[in-house]
C-alpha cells in the first residue's frame, strides 16, 4: 500500500540539508504529535459517521417503556423484537420488499442489458454517436427531476402505465443508465483491444466480438454495475412517490414514510426497526461491491 | 440534451451527408476514414468501428433515453408556457410567459429558492471541507484504515429516507440522543430541534452533510492517489511544510476532481427532496421548504403542472448561471497562479 510521504520525509532531510538542524528536529517531533492527532481526528470522523446508524439499531431493539424513558441509554437495557413484530402488523412490509424487490431487480437487469452493448460503442467507437451519449451521460447528472417528474407522470399516463410497477421500472431504467453506462465504459476500455483484433481477423463482426469475447471478460464489471443500479432502485423515493399511488403497490420507502404519520408523529420502536430492515439489503450488497464501485467510478474520472 | 443531436447526424460538417459507405467493417490497415474524428492520443483502437453495428448496439438503450430522458426535459420547457392542470377537461393552452410573471411576483417561491439557496450552499462547502479532511486522513499509512474507509461510505448505501427517519429519532426532543447527550453535558435541556424556528435549517443542513459526505470523500480520495508521490517528496526534500506541500503538490493534482465534484454536489443538493421530505416536509412554517418540495406541492397537491414546470425552468436556469460563474472563476483562478 501506499507509504504516508512523511514517515520518510524528515530522515532523508537530515541526512541531505544540512544548516537547517532546529527545524529538522521539530519536523521529527511534531511528526509523531501530527500523528496523534490524526487518529483523533480519524476517531472524530468515525464517530460522526457512524453514531446515526448505532443509535437507530439501539432504538429498534427497545421495548416500549424505554423508548418512553426521559433518559434513553445507547444500548438497550432489555433488547426485544416486539417493534419488529409491531412493524410487520403496522405496514404491509412483506409485500412492500416485494414490489421494491421485483422493481429494483427488474430495473438491474433491463438496465445492463441495455447499457453493455451501448457502453462498448463509447468505449470503442470514435464518431460523434459515442460523443453525444458522452455527453448525455455527463448532462443528465445535472438533470433537474422537478422539470422532468411531471412530463414523465403525463407520459406514463398515457401509456397507462402509472401506478403500475412497469412504469417505475422504466423510469429506474433509464435513471440508472448514466452511472451504468460510465462505469461499463470503464470497464470496456481497460479489455485489451488485441483480443477483439483477432476475433475480427476470425471474422467475427462487432455484435458477435462484444458477445463472446468482450462479454464475458466484463462479467465482474456487469455484476457490479447490475448491484449498483439494484441498490439504486431499491433505495429510491421520489418517483415512487409520486408514480405508485395505491398501498399496494408502493415499495418500501415510500411505505416506510407511512410510519410517519401526518404530524410526525411517529411509533418510534416500530419506524426504526422496519427503517433498520429496509437497510440490510443495500448495506450487504454495497459491502460486496465497494472496491469495484469506488474503482470503476475513478477509473472514468482520472486520467492517466 | 446532448443526445438530440445523435438522432441528427448528417450535419452540414458531415461529406457524405449520410450513412452511405461508411457503415460496415471496412478500415483496413487501420487508415482513418474521411467523417471519422480522429481520437485522442493513445493507442489505436483496432479496426475502425462500423457505424451500422454502432447504432445496432446504441439503439436499445437510445430509445428509452429519448422518451423517459430527453423527451420529458423538452416537454417539461414546453409545459412551462400552457396553463396544464391535472384533472381538467378543458384542453391546455397556449399562455405565453404568463406563469413566468406571476412566479415573478410569487414571494412564496421566492422564500423557498433563498432556502434551498442557502441549503444548498450551506451543504456543499462544508462538506466538500469535511470530505477533503477525511480523505486526506484514510489516504495516511494509518492502523485500522479499512474499517474507516467501509464506515465512511455507509450513508452512501442507505436509503435516503432510512436517513431521514435515523436522524429524526436522533433528533428526537424526548427520546433522542442529541437532547440526552445535551443533558449529561449539562449544556440545558436541550430543544426540540426540527420544529424550532431558529434550529429546523441549519439542522437539515447537518444531515445533508453527512449524508453525501462518502461520494465526496471518495472522488477526492481517488485523486489524492494520483497525485505523484515522487512530487510529494521532492518538496519534503526542499523543506516544504505540510501546507505547503498541499499548497504546491496535491491541490493542484486533485484540483479538477474537486471542482466537479462540488459543482455535482451543489446541483444535487439543490435537487435534493426525499431528505427534507421526510425529516419536516418543509415545516416549520416553510423554514425548511425546498424549492423541490414547492415545487411538488405546486404539482402535485395542486395540480397546477404549468406553473410547476415555470419553477423548474427557473430553478434550472438560475442554477446553470451561478454553476458557470463558479466554475469559470475557479478555472480563470487556476490560470492567475
């Protein structure tokens, strides 16, 4: 791994810089104070980061009497699973995971399958097709949903597909192909051309090469993609919101906003035990494909 | 906006005006062909790439683009001038810049984008700040690196409105742990913080930061690792201290990423919703109601589509014009140095 430039800095100065003694040895001392207080800061950040989180699981494994407490303890004193139980009598949850689990999977699969051939066109193709999807790819993070939600809800009804899960899993589709299509084309352009060379010597053509040859050499890449747009999807709440109109039909975090209640007024136990569950599933997956994720999106960014 | 101009190719700079013997696998020895961009410097790409199985291989994801993507943000300007209301047998007309004048004079809407101005500002900077500090940390040789780097992209993973629902009943006056903490601190009794007046913002505000903070943290710590070391070292050489080092050596190096990346950060947070949406849904009072949020209600719970498509294009227009400000004064800034 990378080696902190400082660990050598100051040595090497001692043995190179002479005249400069007083200064040398401060840079030593405060060398290893820096790095006291690196690891503070580190600890700031983590607890920060993390205490959210650690109290809504402490929440959700309560019972009621210590939700009510005016003196609320970060680990439970009697952890129980009634709030999970209250939780799935509240809301309809089981069939909410349904619906955002056939929504997110759907909208995964359509979504690579779609973006592989068009990824390997910007990755390989040097005409102005590849700059213009470029160029959505760039412009359409700037997209204003506000602008777009409502030509998008009149479009969906006319083709009757509002409250229907197919209509979101369009909408999931196409906004979830900027991000796929980036990081596909990534993963494209690091496939050495060589390989598609002496496939086109063996005369197979463009379509045939991206599906035996490049294809599976991308496998790791598309799985990773797929995972991503499927926490994508999974975690979304504005399109639901406003396209999924009967409880039926609503995924899970428009169902979770339900617990709310119309002041605010919420069952806490219950929010934050079905808020923790609705989690799980993102988290697992995001675990899975981190490294790639954050590599992928990188390797799009800098330049070599 | 940019994909309109793939579906008419056959531009005036284009010879051939069409597709006709450019398409198939020609290209033999690699010899570029007349409407062919030559590519950037690198190493040849193989053999030229047919323009037919180019736009076979486009085409099934272009034509979602073109209706759920492209055709809705045209619609949507177009929207913005007829009188659209949900649920109305009358047909829609034509009105001119008629919603336009009245958004004008609309103090409501006007409220709403200075908040989502400061939110959105109020969100970006300091966490652009608190991301730069945590990358340049986990891209130390420190002890338990890994599990900061996998803890520092958790909110990353999470739905927005667990999110929201998590820092509500940190929040919480009574339950919360916030107050409790406040409490055995004896700084007072704490407040109720998402319906206080005075607090509902800058409260807000803390959880945008948090919760975007991995995406920042990320971008940045991928251009840190790029910056040469050999560079790194050199200036340590020279007796360069720590700040100057980032002054001279990994600034310049991670400029361009950071300049994206906030310019990202401020459209998405400007754009931001299921957030706010869920922690107050705007209260109190409109203290916290977004632009976004305005703009829903407007649509939505009014049904006045016309006059939330004008907000759109507003919000849009105004935020395209201060991101080329920044984005113009911070390279011309780069050029000065």
């Amino acid at each position: 791994m990378r080696r902190a430039p400082e660990r050598r800095g100051p040595m090497r100065r001692g043995l190179l810089t002479r005249g400069a003694p007083d200064r040398e040895s401060t840079g030593l001392r405060t060398g290893r104070a820096a790095r006291a207080g690196q690891y503070l800061a580190l600890l700031a950040y983590l607890v920060f980061l993390a205490f959210p989180f650690v109290w809504l699981i402490s929440t959700a494994f309560k019972p009621a009497r210590e939700l009510g407490s005016l003196h609320p303890t970060w680990i439970p004193e009697n952890p129980t699973l009634d709030n999970f139980r209250q939780a799935f009598d509240e809301q309809p949850l089981l069939q909410a995971a349904g619906n955002s689990l056939v929504a997110a999977v759907s909208a995964a699969l359509i979504a690579v399958v779609i973006a592989t051939p068009m990824a390997y066109v910007m990755a390989r193709h040097r005409g102005r097709l590849a700059t213009a999807a470029t160029g959505w790819v760039v412009v359409s993070q700037a997209f204003p949903f506000v602008l777009v939600i409502i030509p998008l809800f009149l479009i969906l009804k006319n083709l009757h597909l509002i409250n229907t899960l197919w209509g979101l899993i369009l909408v999931y589709v196409v906004w979830s192909l900027p991000f796929a299509l980036w990081m596909l084309a990534g993963y494209v352009r690091a496939v050495p051309t060589e390989l598609e060379e002496a496939a086109a010597v063996d005369g197979a053509g463009r379509v045939r090469t991206l599906v035996s040859v490049v294809a599976p050499l991308l496998a790791p890449g598309i799985v990773a993609t797929a995972l991503f747009a499927f926490i994508t999807a999974w975690n979304e709440f504005f399109f639901a919101l406003v396209l999924l109109k009967t409880p039926e039909k609503q995924t899970l975090p428009v169902v979770l906003t339900h617990f709310l209640g119309a002041e605010g007024v919420a069952d806490l136990g219950p929010l934050a035990a079905a808020a923790f569950l609705a989690t799980l599933p993102s988290l697992v997956l995001f675990a899975f494909i981190q490294r790639r994720i954050t590599g992928g999106m990188t390797a799009g960014a800098v330049k070599h | 906006m940019t994909s309109v101009t793939a579906t008419k190719r056959s531009g005036p700079d284009d010879p051939h005006g069409g597709r006709s013997g450019r398409d198939g696998h020609g290209g033999q020895g690699g010899r570029p062909r007349k409407g062919w961009r030559p590519g950037p410097p690198g190493p040849p790409r193989g053999k030229a790439f047919g323009d037919r199985a180019a736009w076979f291989l486009v085409l099934p994801a272009l034509i979602p683009i073109l209706i759920l993507s492209v055709g809705p943000l045209l619609y949507g300007i177009a929207l913005a001038f007829t009188d659209a209301q949900s649920g109305r047998t009358r047909s829609t007309q034509w009105i001119g810049t008629l919603n336009f004048q009245d958004l004008l004079h609309d103090t409501l809407f006007w409220d709403s984008f200075r908040i989502g101005l400061v939110w959105a500002v109020g969100v970006t900077v300091p966490q652009f700040l608190l991301a730069l500090g945590l990358a340049l940390l986990l891209n130390q040789n420190l002890r338990l690196r890994w599990l900061a780097r996998a803890l520092a992209i958790v909110p990353w993973a999470m739905p927005e409105v667990v999110v929201g629902i998590m820092w509500r009943l940190v929040y919480n006056p009574d339950a919360g742990i916030l107050n409790e903490t406040i409490r055995d601190l004896g700084l007072g009794d704490g407040r109720d913080w998402l319906t206080g007046l005075a607090t509902a913002l800058p409260a807000v505000i803390l959880v945008g930061i948090w919760a975007g903070m991995p995406q920042t943290t990320v971008a940045l710590l991928a251009g840190l690792q790029n910056t040469p070391r050999e560079l790194h070292e050199a200036a340590a050489l020279d007796g360069a201290g720590a700040w100057r080092r980032f002054r001279t050596v990994t600034w310049p190096a991670i400029k361009p990423i950071a300049l994206a990346i906030s310019a990202l950060n401020l459209i998405w947070n400007f754009n931001s919703f299921a957030l706010v949406y869920v922690l107050t849904s705007g209260g109190p009072g409109g203290r916290t109601r977004l632009p976004m949020l305005f703009a829903y209600e407007e649509a939505f719970r009014y049904g006045q589509f016309g006059y939330a498509a004008a907000m759109g294009c507003v919000m849009v227009a105004v935020i395209s014009v201060l991101l080329a400000l920044y984005l113009v004064g911070r390279l011309r800034g780069g050029e000065d140095r």
